[in-house]
C-alpha cells in the first residue's frame, strides 16, 4: 500500500547524494527508517540497470527549494485518469497498465528473497569447493520461479566479479525449443566450448562424460546450466533426465545443474539411482502465493517510475535546473490508483484459488479497463475515479466465471430440451438405483435412440414438435461441438454412446432462471424440478465403462432405463 | 432490369459475410466493438494481449475478426501484420516430421522479434483452437511465452467453437494466456430483425426506380410484420440459432424470388422453409408396402411395452395377435413377412441392434426401430391407402 505521505522528494540517505545539494540537515521526523530507505534504492539501481532511467539520487531537503517545486508538481501529480498529457490518451492509465503487465519485469522480486538466498548460498558453496551440483527447482506456474532464478544468476555473475575468480560459463535453456531431448547435449557441447577433441563416432553425452570423468581435459571454469521446464526431457524411458544428472556425479566434473519444473516430486520419480549414490539434487520448492504476498507485489508495482515526459516537465519550470539536470529524479508516483479494499480482494480471491500472481496482475489491468470503459461512457468530470471493488469484482467475474450457464441459457430451444431429456433420463436411473453399489456404477453414458426417446417425451408433454432423427443427430453433433455433450466415436451411425459433460445442476440451474418469451423452458425446468426427488447435489460420477460394448451389470442398468422410461 | 438488379443485389449481399455481420458494427455493446477495442489498446499500448472468441459454429466469429483487422489495416496500415494459423494444419501433431513444426516455432519467435524491434504489432489468428491444445502444446507454448517479454507486441487471437477450450490448456500454459473470452450468443429477436432489415431493404441510391424501391421495401415491411412469417422463424431458430443458418434461408428464399413481380412474398420464404422441414425418413414411408407398415407399427408396440430386446420371431407373435383380435384381411404368411422384413432393413427404417450375430439368423437377432414414433405417425397420416386399422393401433398408444 503506498504510504500518504509519499511525496516525489522523498529523502533518502545515498553515498553521493548530499554532496550535491545546498541543503541543511533534514529534520529527523521526516526521514524514513533506513530499511525502507535501502529497499528504495535497490530499486532505484536496478531500474536505471533495465535502461528505463538513470541511476537516481536523493533529492532535496524540506527546505530546498526543490521541494517547493516538487509540493508544486506533486498535486499536479495526483492520479487523474482522464487527464490527457500533449493531446495522447490517458498516458497514468497506460503506465499503470504498463507496469501492471506480466511481460514488464519488476525492479526488485519480491517475496522470493528466501529461495534466492538459498540457491544462492548453494551455488557459492559449489563455487568455492569447486565441487559439481543440482539443484531442483519445483512450483506452480506464476510463482516467480524462472524469474528469481535470472536474478539469482545476476547476482551470482556480480558475486564472482567481485570476488575476483573467472566467471563461470552459463546456459540458460528452455526444453521445450529442443526437438529431441538429446539435443541438450548437443547444445552443452557448444555453449560450454567443449567440443574440441571429440571423435566423430562418439555421441555428445559419451563425450561430456568423457571429459567429466578424466582431469586432463578440465579447463578450470565452472559450468552452470539452468534447464526451464525440464519435464519436457522426461522420455518413456526417463534416460535423458537421469543422464544429465548423472553428469553432477562424476568425479572431475564441475557442472552445477539447476531445474525448473511444475512437479514436486520430479526428483523422487525420476532419479532415484542419484538418491543410491548420495547425489539427490538439492529442491527448492517454490510455494504458491499468499494473500499477503500477493498484495505486497501488486503494491510494489504500481509503486510506478515518472514516465520522461513528466519528468522534463519538472526540469523546465525550476530555476535550478542544472541541479536538477545533474541527479535525476526518480520519484515514486503516490497514486492511490486503487481503492485498498479493493486490492485486498483481488490478493484474496487469486491466493484462494491458485497463487498464481500472472492471474492477479491480469485481473488487475482487466479492472482498470473496466474502469476506462465506464469513464469514456460517463459525462461527469470528476477529478479522481479509482478502482473500487465493483470494478475488480467484476473483472473477476469475467476470469473466474464459467460460461456455461450463459450458453445453455442461450441455446436454441430443441438443443436445451436435449440436455434436459439427458437430465430426465439420469435421474430417473438414479431413482431406480436400488443399491448404493449401483448407484455408484452408473453409466452416464447413452445410446442415441434412448435420448430421443427421452427427447420425444418431453417434447409431447410441453407441445413442441419433435424434430426427425436426423435432425436430432445433427443437433448433437452441435452439442458435441461445443463440448457440452461428448460423442462417442463408433463404427455405425445407429449405436453411438453419448456423455453428457455439463453438471446437471448447472443446467437446471440455467433453465430455471431463464426467463424466455416462451412457457416450455419453464415447463421443462419444473417438470426437471419436479423429477428430482433425490435432491439437487447429486454430481455425475464417471462413467467406468471402457470403449465397447456394456458389460452384463451395465445391461441390468440398461432395463432399469426401460422401466424408468413408463 | 431492376428486378435482376436488386436480386442480385440481395444475392451478394447474403454472400458477403463482412456486410451480414457488419449489422452490429454500431451498437457499443457488440462482440466487434469489444474486439476492436482490445485490440486497438494493445497496439497503441504496445503491450501484449490474448483473447479467446466462444460460440457455435456459424456465429460469425471469424467474419468478426476479418471486420475488425479490416478495419483496422486502413486506420494503421503499416503498425500491423497478421498471421492466420488453423489447429487443422497446424497443430503439432498433425505434422508428418517434427522439425517442420519446430521451424514453424521458430519462425513465429523470430518474426515476433523483428516486429518488436521496428514496432509493429502482430496479430496471430489461431482458428480451431482447440486442436492446438491436443499433445505437448508446444506451439502454444513457446508462442505465448514470448510474448512474456517486453520486446514482442503481439496479441493472441484464439477461436474455437469448444466452450471449455481454456480448460483444455495444460496449467503453464493457462497461466500465460489471459482469460478474456468473448461469448458469441444466437441473436435476440431485435438483433434478428435488425439483421433482416439490414440485409432485406434495398437502399435507395443505386439506380433503380424509386417507386419500384419504395414498393419492394414496404412488401418486406410487412412481410416481417406478418405472425406467420415470425412462426417461420421461430421454427428455424429453434433448431439453430447461428447467423449463418438464417443466411441460407435467407438465401434460398431469396433466389426463389419471382423475376415478374420483382418483390419478395411470404410464400418464397415457406418455400424455403419447406426444404428446411424435408423428413427424409417420413418421405419414405410414402413408398413403403402397407405389410412393411404393419410391421412397423408392431415394432412400435413392441418398443413402447418396454420389451427389451425383440427380434422377428416376436414381432411376428404380434402381428398374429392382431390378426386375431382385429380380423383383418391383411394376414400373411411368415416366409412373404421375412421378405417384407428384409426390405425394411434395406431402407434403414430398422436395423440391427449390433453387428455381433452375423452368424445367426436374421430371425434371431435383436432388432430395433430407426426411426421415431412421431415420424412414424406423420408418415401413417400422409398415406390415405393406410387401413384405418393401423392408425387406430397408433393412437391407442396414446401417441399424438
């Protein structure tokens, strides 16, 4: 949450800043507590790194001057989404877009800082013992995975600078570009400039192994690899994955292997030789966002950066600007751009379901064009509109909502009286199900001529003309189309098996509130209402019936469905 | 002259899928409006954007997304590229060798690339999406995960007719694609007629006689008012509500529009509303022995006494019992019903409840009814040569 009392000059303690400026001592009560301080100019450094801005100083005092300027621009500054800058669309709208897309990468990662350490800490070890590695990477999709880990390489590259020892070779490979997964090998050899003094005949693994296993051939720098969605060389025979850590076992080797993948247990399926020889890979498992982190990310992001053109705005109405020329502003924008509560659901709702942050970041910019659309619609010139829970709520709704409901409602009215004779007819097997046992093994599966009949019986009882079997065919292949009902593929035209793949409660949920020009969907609905004498939760189990032909338990079912059908 | 004019007016019209759906280009609330819009703010945003457009076939997704990239080609004519993939050809497996869909990859990555670099925006279109969501989702993959970075400016348009095609992704590529889906919903009655109006009235500025003009619209005026007319459709709509259906009525009432007159009458459109209602089965009950009837209508019996299975043996145990409860006349011998029997299997109004007993006899095997018991009684009604006997059968099953 951006505090209130942000303003552009926020004081920061920087080794070159003071020097600069005319100022006096700050008062104390209006410095920040260092943390936050460091925190800031993290990120100040690695923004100007990504090439958006220079690297930025401290700025100003209470008393300089600069700070007038700044109170001046600051309330210029206040979050106004109309509000056009040199005759371009909303350009605060488009920076908090902007910085909420999943492609632009954050300043700093947060909420990570624990796994980066860790896998820091082991690739230093492995570093300085100049001993071979792995390590497993695990976690849901959108949990910071692969971009912490790109971080974690950056740093390591600065670490090994700094310490003065040759950088090691580093390979960052996404699986999924390999056309087969031995080319990975292939690929090491190149990248790793290993390829010199192999003989033709021998593969690229034999070779890598090769040089592995024999000292002479070491060159003396650390190899690291970062292998991005490695289930992908998982074979039938798991021997590419289980090759490639095998590499970190050999005596002279000096290979530090890092995974990514989904898996948790990627590691205890596929490579349990390495757990007999003791070389487990090290996994780090990357937990699914909280709520809480959720919140601090989405936060930290609309935390914006001045787009330029602000920025010269400011340099051009101060009359220190070579001052101001020579340390840059950067300056955090203290946009209340959303209503807390309503960032607060947004980090609740996705934590609930996935923890996935490209969910949350995506309902984020959905809500904000919901907001643009209603703002472009109303007349009214109010100077600040937030997001508010409305607009998230209904970003929501578009994300999460499953558009089934919407399209039964929607349907022609003969293919909803098919979805509801498929309804009828389940449910009168279900009442006739006399034992849990059969109620268990219930086929769900249909032959086509039983739905018609079922379909020519509510078609009699709410005055609709049938349609002809053909015609009833081709309704659904219709339905099969859209994947409401699923047909299965069989040799003649007469005894195809039909399974219905929609909740039935979702289509009676859907008949009933459907407030149609005719009566018979609400005929239909209540004559459904009225069937259902087992109450409205039961859900479909699935069907246990392989492809072909029933088995003798399932003809029983098959003459329940007669008497069912009197 | 005219009446040709205006017919074939109306024929390119019907033909032209940018004009039909072109009927809801001005209403804000329109699949086309949001589309446009979306993709209007992706490229003037320069950030990336995916999209997924539900709905049965025949709705006009495609046509949809032809209007609006139309559209936008002449307002940006040099700020857009698009590239058209179909899950048809393109999905991973239906490629012969791997590398050429590797390649394909390749160069959707690199042509990602050098757009990002010199700022245009592409625009991949990837029709049948659904197939592409079969096996690995390589292509899928690697698409989408470009895009994830901050050079490429791309928007991902999927279509599909599968309502659940999102649900179909694997969980990393779900997680990439964002999920704004457009519904593609049946028209309303008031689209419909809007639609109709649209394509229906022949504009004024074309060169034909006003006066003929004024009369061919106020004749389509009141056919669109007239309650038969709303019956006619109805009945169309209630089988399939998609765009394109409306259009081939449309269409063949249209040609069948008669060149003396000129004008459009409702009995052009219950002409065409008539091929809509052929019952193929029904039509040929007309050339059916009134032996084969009987049998039918004892299968039909049979059926709604919830015997299980049957086979001819029993169907001819009930066709004897009605000789002796009715007395007819119409009482054959077994070997002339087997014939009659075989016939029927022929046509296909019965057949074979498996294939499994080909070795036994035809006698023997399980058979069942091919067609519904509401065609069955149209066809009985459309015979005047059925005895009454038969038809009394049928009703006494209460069967209207």
């Amino acid at each position: 949450m951006v505090p209130k009392e942000s303003n552009p000059s926020r004081k920061r303690s920087s080794p070159g800043g003071y020097s600069e400026s005319p100022c006096k001592a700050p008062s104390p009560g209006k410095w920040r507590s260092p943390r936050r301080c460091n925190g800031n100019r993290d990120e100040v450094r690695s923004v100007g790194e990504n090439g958006n801005l220079s690297n930025g100083d401290l700025i100003g005092s209470p008393k300089s001057p600069r700070k007038e300027l700044f109170r001046n621009s600051n309330q210029q500054l206040k979050w106004n989404p109309r509000g056009k800058l040199l005759n371009c669309h909303p350009a605060q709208m488009q920076t908090v877009k902007h910085a909420l897309h999943v492609a632009t990468p954050p300043a700093i990662v947060v909420c990570r800082e624990k796994e980066q350490k860790n896998i820091l800490e082991f690739c230093k070890s492995c570093f300085q013992q100049s001993k071979a590695g792995s390590l497993y990477v695990c976690g849901c999709p959108g949990t910071g995975k692969t971009l912490s880990i790109g971080k974690v390489k950056e740093y390591f590259l600065g670490w090994s600078k700094e310490v003065g020892v040759p950088s090691p070779d580093v390979l960052t490979i996404n699986c999924t570009s390999l056309t087969s997964t031995s080319e990975i090998f292939s690929q090491m050899l190149v990248k790793f400039e290993l390829s010199k003094g192999k003989a033709t005949n021998t593969s690229p693994l034999q070779h890598l192994q090769d040089i592995f296993s024999q000292k002479k051939h070491q060159s003396g720098r650390m190899l690291l690899m970062i292998a991005d969605e490695m289930d992908y060389l998982i074979t039938r025979d798991h021997a590419v994955l289980h090759d490639l850590f095998m590499l970190t076992t050999l005596p002279f080797s000096r290979f530090i292997l890092i995974g990514i993948a989904n898996a948790i247990d990627l590691a205890d399926r596929f490579l349990q030789k390495l757990e007999a020889l003791n070389c487990k890979p090290v996994v780090i498992t990357f937990r699914a966002y909280s709520k809480d982190q959720i919140l601090k990310i989405l936060q930290q992001r609309i935390m914006v950066v001045l787009p330029q053109i602000y920025i010269i705005y400011a340099i051009c109405i101060t009359p220190y600007a070579c001052i101001v020329h020579t340390s840059l502003i950067s300056v955090a924008l203290g946009y209340d751009v959303f209503q807390p509560a309503a960032l607060e659901y947004c980090a609740r709702k996705v934590a609930a379901t996935s923890g996935d942050i490209r969910k949350a970041l995506d309902i984020c910019r959905c809500a904000i064009e919901v907001l643009e659309a209603e703002l472009k619609g109303s007349v009214t010139n109010k100077e600040t509109e937030k997001v508010s829970f409305h607009h998230i709520e209904t970003a929501i709704s578009r994300s999460f909502k499953s558009p089934v409901v919407d399209i039964i409602q929607s349907l022609p009215q003969h293919q909803q009286v098919i979805l509801c004779s498929f309804v009828r007819l389940s449910q009168h097997c279900k009442k006739n199900a006399t034992t849990l046992a059969e109620a268990i093994i219930l086929i769900i599966v249909y032959v086509c001529d039983q739905l018609n009949r079922s379909y020519s019986e509510i078609c009699k009882s709410t005055q609709i003309r049938p349609v002809g079997m053909m015609d009833f065919a081709s309704l659904c292949t219709a339905l099969n189309d859209q994947g409401l009902l699923e047909i299965a593929q069989s040799r003649g035209d007469k005894s195809k098996k039909i399974k219905l793949k929609v909740d039935s409660s979702d289509i009676t949920f859907a008949l009933k509130v459907h407030i149609c020009c005719l009566s018979t969907s609400c005929y239909i609905a209540a004559s459904l209402a009225h069937d259902t004498s087992i109450g409205t939760g039961h859900t479909f189990f699935p069907e246990l019936l392989g492809k072909g032909r029933p088995k003798t338990r399932g003809s029983s079912i098959n003459s329940q469905f007669h008497l069912a059908l009197k | 002259m005219d009446t040709e004019k205006a017919l074939a007016l109306l024929r390119s019209r019907l033909y032209d899928p940018n004009y039909v759906h072109a009927t809801f280009k001005s209403s804000e609330e329109s699949n086309y409006c949001k589309l446009k819009f979306l993709i209007m703010n992706s490229i003037s945003d320069s950030c990336n954007n995916s999209i997924l457009l539900l709905g049965p076939r025949g709705s006009g997704k495609v046509a949809v997304v032809d209007l609006v990239l139309e559209d936008l080609k002449t307002q940006h004519p040099d700020s857009i590229s698009v590239i058209r993939l179909n899950g048809l050809l393109h999905s991973d497996d239906n490629f012969a060798l791997k590398a050429s869909s590797d390649d394909n990859a390749g160069f959707m990555i690199d042509m990602l690339k050098e757009c990002g670099l010199s700022h245009k925006s592409i625009i991949f279109v990837l029709d049948e999406f659904d197939l592409f969501a079969q096996g690995k989702q390589r292509l899928l993959y690697s698409l989408l995960d470009a895009m994830q970075t901050v050079s490429s400016q791309a928007v991902v348009i999927g279509v599909s007719c599968r309502l659940d095609a999102d649900q179909l992704l694997e969980k990393r590529v779900r997680s990439r694609f964002s999920h704004r889906k457009l519904l593609f919903v049946p028209p309303s009655r008031e689209d419909v007629r809007r639609l109709l109006e649209h394509i229906l009235y022949l504009p004024k500025d074309i060169g034909l006689l006003s006066k003929y003009v004024a009369e061919f619209n106020s004749k389509i005026q009141d056919i669109l008012n007239d309650k038969k007319f709303q019956e006619i459709l109805d009945s169309i709509l209630f089988i399939d509500g998609a765009i394109n259906n409306l259009v081939q009525f449309l269409f063949r009432a249209v040609s069948s529009m008669s060149l003396e007159s000129g004008l459009l009458s409702l009995e052009n459109f219950k002409g065409s509303h008539l091929c809509y209602q052929r019952q193929p089965k029904t039509q040929i009950l007309e050339g059916v022995s009134i032996l084969e009837l009987y049998i039918l209508v004892c299968m039909n019996r049979l059926e709604c006494k919830e015997q299980n299975s049957y086979n001819f043996n029993s169907v001819m145990k009930e066709y004897k019992a009605i000789h002796e409860a009715y007395k007819t006349s119409d009482n054959y011998r077994d070997s002339v019903c087997l014939r009659a029997f075989e016939h029927l299997l022929e046509r296909e109004l019965i057949g074979f409840v498996d294939n499994k007993g080909r070795n036994l006899s035809i006698e023997i095997q399980p058979v069942k009814l091919l067609i519904s018991p509401h065609e069955l009684y149209l066809g009985l009604k459309s015979r005047s040569s059925c005895p009454a006997i038969l038809q009394k059968l049928f009703d006494h099953e209460s069967f209207r």
